[in-house]
C-alpha cells in the first residue's frame, strides 16, 4: 500500500515536469517566424539600390544610350566601367550640371532672339512689298518670254535694297517664271518663320 505523502509528492512532480514542458515548448514557432521575416528588409534595399541611377555627360555617341553632349541617365556600375573608364564621358558633378544649366539658358534666350529678329522681318516684308509685291525687271523675247529665270540672288538682291533685309540666297526659293506676270518666293527667315513673298516680273524696258 503505498503511503499517502509519497502519492502526493509524486504528483507535485509530475506537475511540475509537465508545466516545465510547456514554458520550453511554447516559444519555438515564434523563433522561426521570426526567422522567415527578417531577411525581408535586406532584400527591398537591394532591389532600391539596383534601381538607381546616375548622370553622366557623354564625351562620345554610345548607340542606344545617348549622343555626345547629352545628359543621360545609367546605372552606376555602367557609369563608373563603362562611360568613364572609357573616356567616353564623365559624372555630372553639381558644378557641371550648373553649367549646364546655365548653357541651356543662353541657348534659350539666343533662340528666342533669333525668332522673334524673324518675326519681326516677316513683318516688314508685310510692309514694304504688301499687296503690290517685289518688282524685278527682265529682259522679254517677241514671244514674251523673259530671258533666263528668276533667280534667288535676284530675290536677295531685291530684299536688301528696298526693305534693309539681308537674307541668305540660299533660303531663298524663286518662282519658276517664263514670263512677265506674278509669281511666289518663299523666304526662309528661321526654321518656323517663312515668308511669302510675291513677285512681279515685268519687262526691262518700262
């Protein structure tokens, strides 16, 4: 018959094992998720720092990435290896991006210039030759045929001397003319502003 107290002890022991079981037990999974999560973090920064770029200013064309002067943006192992290892550029500090700044501005402002000293033209063409047109003379066959054509040194020529305008021949497009009558030259003033001009051929003799 086993004694009373020693039952008893017995089962505070036992108790006690068990509820030892279950403090050591317990933490485990939380281990392991943490475990899962922490290498998530690592991971997004590499991703950001993989996506980052740099800008260089290209010394030379390099096909599919830029021309030479221009700005452009590569990833930081294609500036550093490729572009500047091999001479082909450089990294735009923030002086050299200043610069470039401040070119831009004047090539800005020296556009803007050059279109409106085109405007202005267009407008004084309006207003010297008008409705009535650019007269030159030519010498006319018994056919009435003019001798030679109109030509854009003609035009220039024209321009020059009774508007105060001087305009390259070479942006000038005379009209094909075989005879006294009008005609249209289309005057190049800038790449956005032209002109056009009427003609008037008429014979030398009046």
């Amino acid at each position: 018959m086993t004694h009373p107290r020693f039952s008893t002890l017995l089962a505070l022991v036992l108790i006690a094992v068990a509820e030892c079981y279950h403090v050591v037990s317990a933490p485990l999974p939380c281990v392991r998720v943490a475990a899962r999560a922490t290498p998530a973090p690592v991971m997004m920064a590499k991703k950001q720092a993989a996506g980052k770029k740099v800008q260089v200013v290209l010394s030379q064309t390099i096909k599919g990435i830029g021309n030479k002067g221009e700005l452009v943006l590569v990833a930081p192992a294609y500036a550093e290896n490729v572009v500047v290892r091999g001479g082909l550029g450089v990294i735009a500090s923030p002086e050299i991006l200043a610069d470039i700044a401040a070119n831009a501005a004047k090539d800005a402002a020296a556009a803007k210039a050059a279109k409106d000293a085109a405007i202005d033209a267009d407008k004084k063409l309006d207003a010297v030759f008008g409705k009535q047109g650019c007269l030159i003379k030519k010498s006319v066959g018994r056919d009435g045929a003019i001798f030679g054509s109109i030509t854009a040194a003609e035009v220039a020529d024209a321009i020059k001397e009774r508007a105060g305008l001087v305009v390259d021949k070479k942006d000038i497009e005379p009209p094909t003319m075989k005879g006294v009558g009008t005609g249209t030259a289309e005057v190049k003033l800038h790449k956005e502003v032209t002109h056009k001009l009427k003609i008037v051929v008429a014979p030398a003799t009046l």
